[in-house]
C-alpha cells in the first residue's frame, strides 16, 4: 500500500538541529558578500501563503545584511520556471530561490530530471513547516469530513477543486486523497492560491486544499468560508477545532508543505554560512515568528545539509508517489 506519511521524525531532527546549530562562520568570511542588492526569486504570485512568508524573510535578511533583498515573482509550471531561472543564475550568493516544497515534486510530475533539486541547487536554510486545510464556500452543503467524501462519492469528477498550480503540493496532495478514498474531482490549476481564493469566495471552485492560512483565515471567521479539514496528522494550532482527514475518513493520511532556501549549485560555501547565519538570526525575529504562526506555519532551521538532507528525501518520497498514482502535470 501506498504510504503518504509525512517524515515527522526526520523533521523533528531538522527542527532540534535548528536550535539551532549553525555552520561554522566567522565575521571575516564572505568579509565584502553582499556588496549589491541580493535577488530572491518566488516562484508563487504576490500574496499566497509562500510569498508572504518569503517577504518578511528578504526584509529582515536585507537588514541583517546591510543590502536590500528584492523579492521577485515568478509562478508557473509548479515552481519550475521559478527554479530554472535560479539554477542558470550565477552561483554567487546574489539569486537565491525561495521555496516550497514544489522543488521536491515539480520535476517528477512534469517528467524533468534536469530540474533535480539535489543536483541544480545548494541548500541554504529550512525555513518552516506549513499544513493543508481543506476549504469549502460557507453556503456549501459540505460541512464535516464525512460530508465532503460523501458528496465527492456521489458526484464522482463534478466538484471543482481549485490548485496553486500543477505540481504544487496542494494538487499532489488531492492526487493521494483521490487514490486513498477512490474518489475523481475536477482539477482546475491557478497561478498561486490568491488567484483561486475569489473563485472559491464566489462559488465557481467546490472546494480547495489551501495551505494560504493567512489569507483565507479573515474569511473563515467571517463566515464566509468553511474549514473542513486539516491534511497534516496533527490539527493546525490557528483552527483547533478543525477535525484531520487522519482522525475522520482517511486513517494516516499525512502531508503537508514546507519552505525554505536554496541557492545556485557551486555556490561558495563561506557565501552559503553567512546566509545560513542570518536567516536562522531573522527567525528568531518576533515579525518573521508572527508571519508563520499567523498562518499555523512552525519555525524549523538547521544547517544546509541538514535542509539538503530533507530536500532529498522528499524527492524521493514524492517521485515515487507519482510513480505509483499516475499522477500527471495536466
């Protein structure tokens, strides 16, 4: 049987390590890095969940750094075009990619190894964990676990489910939900969650698997939106009382996203410290802690290999789920 469990021991290590052991680094190296602007590319639209953490991050780093960081975004073809364009950059230090956990997926399911994320790119820094919730329109009839697998079964590829994109984890989560419960919806990809949230709002999308908590959160307790189920094993601390699919209709059904940075592969290693450095400086930082628990997002850190360390085993762990599911970009 298929197993989707998410690797929460080996992000429990990457979690104690962040605690945070940095690489060994010395004010005397990478003595004039950065001596310009650093570029640090997003591959979602403005205002979903990975591009609102990404901005408080370049922020803080620009001011640690004494040079600003200019966030830029590229979304599309589930992070690869975002990817590309940072691994063809110059392994300076000046074009970093900030990203999800799309890296681990995206080169599976659009069947391109050239985008290998242990091979195209240097790690730099875990950055947090950040679950899935299932979300429906508050005039929706679906208002339990059970109610959502029931109108799934009885309306087998009628409902309409809104992605970030192909390739994302929310699309490659709904592929293991289907495969788990036998149930076929219709897949309908957007460049970001923030592009899919309106037709959600207005009633053209059935439902979505949105790991933008900060976004649709206002919505929630408005009542506009539903929440219906967390995709992660353990609840979202910002909704505790939004049940699991685990603990309802999907026994062990484990997966949720994470984020982090990545560099150009070659990139100096005294270059790849001082990042490293930083970045684990501006987590500790109360705004870039408010920005991630705003959205039920967990702080994580650690060393570049040991972010290396989680970036290949997810790529294995997902290329072997497309593997077994068929799943396609299309």
């Amino acid at each position: 049987m298929l197993s989707i469990q998410f690797n929460r021991a080996l992000v429990r290590t990457l979690a104690a390590s962040a605690t945070l052991i940095a690489p060994m680094w010395h004010p005397a190296q990478a003595a004039t890095y950065p001596d310009k602007p650093v570029r640090m590319v997003v591959a979602f639209s403005p205002g979903g969940p990975t591009d609102i953490i990404a901005r408080v991050i370049a922020r803080k780093l620009g001011e640690r750094l004494g040079q600003q960081v200019v966030v830029d975004n590229r979304p599309g073809a589930g992070g690869n075009i975002a990817a590309e364009q940072v691994a063809k950059s110059p392994a300076d230090g000046y074009t970093l990619l900030y990203n999800s956990s799309s890296i681990a997926i995206s080169p599976a399911l659009f069947r391109n190894p050239k985008l290998n994320p242990t091979e195209i790119f240097t790690p730099v820094a875990y950055v947090a964990t950040v679950p899935l919730v299932v979300i429906v329109n508050a005039a929706s009839p679906i208002k339990t676990p059970e109610d959502f697998l029931r109108e799934l079964k009885a309306n087998p590829g009628k409902l309409n489910f809104g992605s970030s994109g192909n390739g994302t984890i929310d699309h490659l989560t709904s592929v293991l939900f289907a495969a788990k419960t036998h149930t076929a919806f219709n897949h309908i990809p957007y460049k970001g969650n923030a592009a899919a949230l309106p037709d959600l709002l207005s009633g053209r999308l059935d439902f979505m698997m949105s790991g933008s908590l900060n976004a649709v959160l206002p919505f929630i307790k408005d009542g506009k939106l539903r929440a219906i189920a967390a995709t992660t094993r353990q609840r979202v601390s910002v909704l505790p009382d939004t049940p699991t699919l685990a603990e309802t209709i999907v026994p062990g059904f484990d997966s949720g996203t994470w984020q982090g940075i990545v560099a150009p592969s070659r990139t100096p290693a005294d270059v790849v410290a001082r990042l490293n450095h930083e970045i684990l400086a501006v987590m500790q930082d109360p705004d870039a802690l408010a920005a991630l628990r705003a959205q039920g997002a967990e702080p994580t850190g650690g060393t570049p290999a040991a972010y290396g360390q989680l970036i290949k085993t997810e790529y294995a762990r997902w290329t072997q789920v497309v593997k077994d599911t068929g799943a396609r970009s299309d």
